[in-house]
C-alpha cells in the first residue's frame, strides 16, 4: 500500500492529509444500492497542508471552485464505479489531477500593441458595414 499520493517529482502529498468517508451511492442498483456504502467522499484541507507551496495552494482552491468549501477543505464525491476500490482510486486520481493542474503556473500576458494593417481593416471593414446600414434607410421623397 502507498502511504503518499505522488503529484509529480518534488511534490508528495501524505494519504495521513486525505480524508476519506464511504456513504451510500444514490442511483440505481437494486437492493444492493441500499446495503452498500461504495461511494467515496475525499475530503482534502488544502489551506493547512504543509505539503504543498504557497502559490500551488491558492491555485487548487482557486481551480476546485464550488467543490472547495469557505475553510479551504477540498471535497469530492466519487460514485462512478460500483465498488468501493474503484470509487476510491477514482477520487485519488481527480485529486491527483487537480493538484497538478495547480502546479501549472500560467504565463504572464504581455499586452501587445494592434499592427497597423489590422487598425486599417478594422477601419475598412466598420465603412462597408456602414454603407450597407446607410442603403436600409428610408427612401428618398421625391416632390
């Protein structure tokens, strides 16, 4: 058994940091579906792991969106699989995937100045519509 989840070379996060509860999964399934807790929630305190750096951290809760709550705790519910193993390495492998869309930093953008061929088709392109515009008026009265 794995004691750590492996993000990507220099970032482990320990399974002692996840938190995971089994509940019943809703949907179909029989009489099984109401004996069986093969639903996993993961729950994951993201704003108080030590494991991760600062600027991961604020990506992850910014990128989990409604599944991070107020606190910082990641919550997921994994209930696609009918038994608890898969559902359970299902939840780890999202958490995993998530955690390492976070590491991505994104590239500064650069603002950048419009080319004078595109300001002049721009141009061109607002004068033909206007023209076109202009013919749908009114018709000229003719006395």
């Amino acid at each position: 058994m794995v004691d750590q989840l492996d993000i990507k070379p220099g970032l482990a996060i320990p399974l002692s940091e996840i938190e995971l509860s089994f509940v019943r999964a809703s949907g179909p399934g029989g009489q099984n579906v109401n004996k069986v807790a093969s639903a996993v929630q993961l729950r994951f305190d993201a704003l108080n792991s030590p494991s991760l750096p600062e600027a991961v951290r604020t990506r992850l809760i910014s990128l989990a969106g409604s599944r991070a709550t107020k606190e910082g705790v990641i919550v997921l519910f994994a209930d696609r699989h009918r038994s608890q193993p898969l559902n359970r390495d299902d939840a780890l492998t999202r958490l995993t995937e998530m955690i390492r869309a976070a590491t991505h930093v994104p590239r500064k953008r650069r603002p950048t100045k419009p080319t004078l061929a595109s300001k002049r088709r721009r141009l061109d392109t607002k004068t033909r519509r206007g023209a076109i515009k202009a013919l749908r008026g009114s018709k000229p009265k003719l006395d």
